[in-house]
C-alpha cells in the first residue's frame, strides 16, 4: 500500500489593522510587500486574510454620528470601508484569491476550503475585522491567528504614556480577556488592542492569538509560519 501523504498544515488566520494598512506613508509599497508575502505563505498552507477599516472607518463613523446615526448603521459603514481595503489588497494579490471578498462567515469558509488565500472586510454589526477574524480561526480549527497592528505588542501600561513600560512577551486568557473588557464597551469604531468577541471566541477555542507590529513583514511571517517571533502571545 502506498504510504498516505502528509496531511496539509492546518489554516492559519492573519487580521491586519486598518491602521497599518493606511498610514499615509508608503501605503502602497507597503501593500504591494504585503500581498508577496501573502501570495508566498498562502501557497504553503491555507491563509484567511481580515482587513480593518482604520481611520478612514473612525473618519466616517464619526461623520455619521454627528448625523445621529445609529450605532447599527454606522457599523455597517465601517463595515463597507473594511471591504473596500479587502478588496484593495485582494485585487492586488490577485488570483486565486476571490476577487470580490465573502461578506459572510460562511461563505468565507466555503471558499477557504477552495482556494488560498482567501481575504475579506466585516460581516455584521457589533464586532470588528478581529472577531471576524477569531471567528473563522474557529470555524477552520486554524493553528493560530496573528493580529498585524500599529504596536509591536502588548504593553503593561501605554509605552505612549510611559516610555519604561514593557512589553509582555506571554500571558494567559484570563488575564487578556480581562483588559479587553476593561477597554471596551461595544461601540462603533472602537480603537482597542482586540476586540471582545474575538477574545472570547479564541480562548473557547484554545487557538492562541500573535501580536506583532504589521510594517514589519519578516516578523510578520514568521509569526504566521510559526517561527520565532517579537511580540506577544496569547494563551
Ligand atoms: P475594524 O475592524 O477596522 O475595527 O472595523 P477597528 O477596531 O477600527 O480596527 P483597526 O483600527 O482597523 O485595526 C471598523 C468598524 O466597522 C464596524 C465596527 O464599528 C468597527 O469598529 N465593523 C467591522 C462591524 O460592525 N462588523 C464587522 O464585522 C467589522
């Protein structure tokens, strides 16, 4: 009997930040780096790919509350500008991923079973990219899932307050799920490190959480391929 094949790696969940995606300085070099590394991780294992609306979501959450929107409405246009920079970077990366991004969980999943990577926006109100993002890693059995963010990690206190805080390189579910409710409360266009559902959905799931500084994409990959990383590791 011909010996079986190695069974594939399992699928890994990257969440980059809206606001590493769009900084305004050298975005596009940065997203053309940013779509070879996907192209180049995704060929060797099954990658899913959330992208976050940043501050062009806040700008326009905010118009929209000083118009007296509801908080559903105005995270469905938050949730618009998080598809608009998935299909950003999807048009970039190009085929096979799905030119235009799943709008639901399901669907997303569908096509992760099909093609690799696989990049999208926000489903529905009352979570972010990063609850996106928990959720499939879920839903995939996903090895880990790596949040690409504006800091290099999770501090003690503000480094941007307190310049001698450090960095936590490791800490347990219960300790982060407490700071993430601590630091949120649910709101439209909320800046947090992670977002409540996301931490929830992770720590059910047992699947450990990376967070790395997104500009920096060798740090980056070898966070997403399971190597040595700078950062911080949850659960
Ligand atoms: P983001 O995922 O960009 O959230 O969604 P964020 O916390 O601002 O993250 P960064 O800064 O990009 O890293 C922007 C907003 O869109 C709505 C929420 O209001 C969120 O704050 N949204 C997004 C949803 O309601 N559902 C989703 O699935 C995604």
């Amino acid at each position: 009997m011909a010996p079986r094949a190695p069974s594939p790696p399992a699928p890994v969940v990257l969440s980059v930040g809206g606001s590493v995606l769009v900084t305004g300085e050298d975005d596009a070099g940065y997203l053309a780096r940013l779509s070879e590394m996907i192209r180049d991780v995704a060929r060797a294992r099954s990658l899913l790919v959330t992208v976050g609306g940043g501050r062009t979501a806040r700008e326009y959450i905010r118009l929209g509350r000083e118009l007296g929107l509801t908080e559903v409405e105005l995270d469905e246009i938050g949730i618009d500008v998080t598809r608009l920079h998935a299909r950003l970077l999807a048009a970039r990366v190009g085929p096979p991923a799905p030119a235009v991004p799943p709008t639901t969980i399901a669907r997303a999943v569908h096509e992760a079973h099909r093609v690799s990577p696989v990049i999208l926006g926000g489903t529905e109100p009352g979570h972010t990219t990063d609850g996106v993002a928990a959720l499939l890693a879920g839903r995939l059995r996903a090895e880990r899932l790596v949040n690409a963010t504006n800091v290099d990690g999770l501090y003690e206190r503000d480094p941007r307050r307190d310049p001698s805080a450090r960095r936590i390189d490791r800490i347990g579910w219960a300790e982060f799920r407490a700071l993430v409710a601590a630091g949120t409360d649910g709101r439209a266009g909320q800046e947090f490190l992670f977002d409540r559902l996301g931490a929830e959905t992770l720590a059910r799931a047992g699947i450990p959480l990376l967070m790395v500084h997104g500009r920096d994409l060798a740090n980056l990959r070898s966070a997403l391929e399971g190597g040595a990383f700078t950062g911080t590791r949850i659960g």
